[in-house]
C-alpha cells in the first residue's frame, strides 16, 4: 500500500516538475517576445528620432490646428448675443470661403473690409510658380553642374535640413529634385487652370487666409529642399538613379493630376454655353469624372497629388507625410463646407455622395 502511495506521489511530483518546466519555457518564450518587440520599438524611435525635424513638428501642429477647425466647424455656427459677434462665429467667417462663406453681408463693415476676392487665389500659384521655380533651379545647378546654393539657402537648409550624419544617398537627392518638379509643375497647370479655366464667382476670402495661401507655397517648397541631406556634395554631381518609388510616385501624380483637372472643367462648364462663353455665376449640381462619388473630387485629387510626392520621396519621409496630414485636414475642412452647402440648397442632392474621399467621408 505504501509502495502505491509513494508511486503515485512521485508520479504527481513528475507531472508538476513537466507543468513547471512548461510553465518556464513559456515565461521564457514571453520574454524573447518582450525583449524582441522592445528592440524593434527603439529601432523604431531611432528611425523616427533620426528623421523627425523643426519642420516636421510645425507641419504637425498645423495639422492639428486644421483637425480642431474641422471639429469646430461642424459644429455649426454660434448665435449672436445682444447684437454682438461670437468667437466661434468670428472663426467661422476666417475658416470659409467663397460659397460657403455665408451672412457676410451681415458682419460690421469693419470686418468686410478684411475680405477679398476668392478669385486672387490666382495670386498663390504666381507666387508658387515663381518661388518654387527658383528652388528648382538652384538644387538643379547644385546637384547637377555642382554649384553653391546661394548663402541665406544654406543657412535655411542646414537650421530646417535632415541630420547631415547620415549616410548621404543619390537617390535622396534625385527624389527631392524630382518631387520639387512635381510641385513646380503643379503650381504651372493650377496657375493656367486659375487663368484660362476656372470661372470666379464674386465670393470672397478673408485676408488671413489669402496670407496664409501666400505663405503655404512658400513653406512648402522650401520643405521639399530641405528633404535633400544637409551634408554637403562637396562638387561631386548627382548620378540619376530612378527606383521603383519613382516610377510609381510619378504615375500616380500624373493620374490624380488628370482626375483634378477634368473636375475643374466640369465647375467651369457648369457657367459656360456650349461656345465656352461664361453665361452665369450661380453655383449648379456638377455631375460626371469623381463628382459621382464625392461632392469634392478636386480636394481629393489634391491629397492624391501629396500623397503621391510622399511615394516619390521613397514612402519612409516623416516630414513629408506630416505635410500630407496637413493637406488632409485642410481640404476636409474646405469639403466639409461645400458638401454643407451642396445639401442645403439643392434639395435633390445625391445622398450617396460623400464630402471629400470615396466611400468614407
């Protein structure tokens, strides 16, 4: 009896020390995990420190001030009290523009006189154009003919650049170039598009706004130069190495590009006779191209057009993808406000139609 008792607790200890060795196996399987998931969030932080810069974090509290207007302007607008004015209605006339700027009439002549014609949006692809053309010839003489860029660039590009301790990389260099060109050439078919085909109502902006247009083309073009790696070619010039980034970047921009200007000339139709004479300056239902999915498919387009320059940077640029968040929010917010509009005043508006992306928003 004592022998089958003495059996029986040998062969429950045997089956505790097998739970136990289990048990420990497991622990230490957890830990290889922890240990490894650990190693991979540092490789992670220093990836993202080594990239992340001055100009990231400004592009990122701009989008987050964008996100807040958004919230802010569907909450609707804010009624008077005693005759006087709100500060949420006060941000609401600074937040829209043209169509959607409504009650205008209504505001004390001191604010009217802070607005401006909707159709000075010309002025920001002149300035774009211009700027960014600069820009684009300076990196091509330094990169290609192994000039200086002039004094006050340096200056900016080593306070704004990337960390000049990385490893310094043709291909980073041809995608700055590139996605420069890009932007340059952008600015060339909405300058055109302003001039020769889109028709302006008498809508207006506010003069903060139309600074901030000003000074967004300015800021922009001067972060895609600063992408470029701060340390120095020392004369050597750029060998042109396309990559698969490239390739796709580019056809995406050329797609999302075509898309925007079909949607611009189906606006601009909606105010011409068939002979192309402007016969009207009130707002229509477009239909047609992106316009069936989507109350704004040229604010879409924009995005795509960003998004695809991220692609072309080589898809790994924190910088860039902060001002592809920027863009985001900042057309949502123009298509928030045009899809409003769309609604209350055509009653028989598509209701399958979403403000700004396909089948989501």
């Amino acid at each position: 009896m004592s022998w089958l008792l003495l059996e029986a607790a040998w062969s429950l200890l045997a089956t505790a020390w097998s739970l136990l060795a289990a048990v420990w196996s497991l622990l230490v399987d957890v830990w290889s995990l922890l240990v490894t998931a650990w190693s991979l969030l540092v490789t992670a932080w220093s990836l993202l420190a080594a990239t992340w810069s001055l100009l990231a974090t400004a592009w990122s509290l701009l989008a987050s001030a964008f996100l807040g207007a958004l919230a802010l302007l569907q909450q609707g607008p804010a009624t008077r009290r005693g005759g006087g004015l709100e500060i949420s209605e006060l941000l609401q006339d600074l937040l829209r523009y043209g169509k959607t700027k409504r009650g205008s009439e209504q505001l004390p002549a001191w604010l009217r006189l802070l607005q401006v014609p909707k159709r000075w949006f010309t002025h920001f692809y002149v300035v774009s154009v211009l700027w960014n053309g600069f820009l684009l010839i300076c990196l091509f003489r330094a990169e290609f003919l192994g000039e200086s860029l002039p004094s006050w660039i340096q200056d900016m590009h080593h306070a704004l650049g990337r960390d000049s301790h990385r490893k310094d990389k043709d291909g980073e260099h041809f995608s700055a170039l590139l996605v420069l060109l890009l932007l340059w050439l952008h600015s060339c078919r909405r300058l055109a598009e302003c001039l020769w085909t889109s028709v302006f109502s008498n809508g207006v902006i506010h003069i903060v706004q139309y600074c901030f247009g000003l000074g967004y083309y300015i800021a922009v073009g001067s972060t895609v130069l600063c992408q470029v790696p701060t340390n120095g070619r020392n004369g050597k010039k750029l060998s042109v190495q396309i990559c698969w980034h490239h390739i796709i970047g580019v056809m995406m921009y050329i797609w999302a590009s075509l898309h925007q200007h079909r949607c611009l000339a189906i606006l601009a139709n909606l105010r011409k006779s068939r002979s192309g004479k402007v016969v009207s300056l009130s707002h229509s239902v477009p239909f047609g191209d992106w316009f069936e999915s989507v109350s704004c498919p040229h604010y879409f387009a924009e995005l795509l057009i960003y998004v695809s320059m991220a692609i072309t940077l080589g898809i790994h640029n924190v910088t860039w993808w902060c001002v592809v968040m920027y863009v985001l929010f900042n057309q949502a917010l123009a298509a928030v406000s045009c899809h409003e509009f769309y609604q209350k005043n055509f009653s028989s508006y598509p209701k399958h139609r979403k403000a700004f992306i396909p089948l989501v928003f």
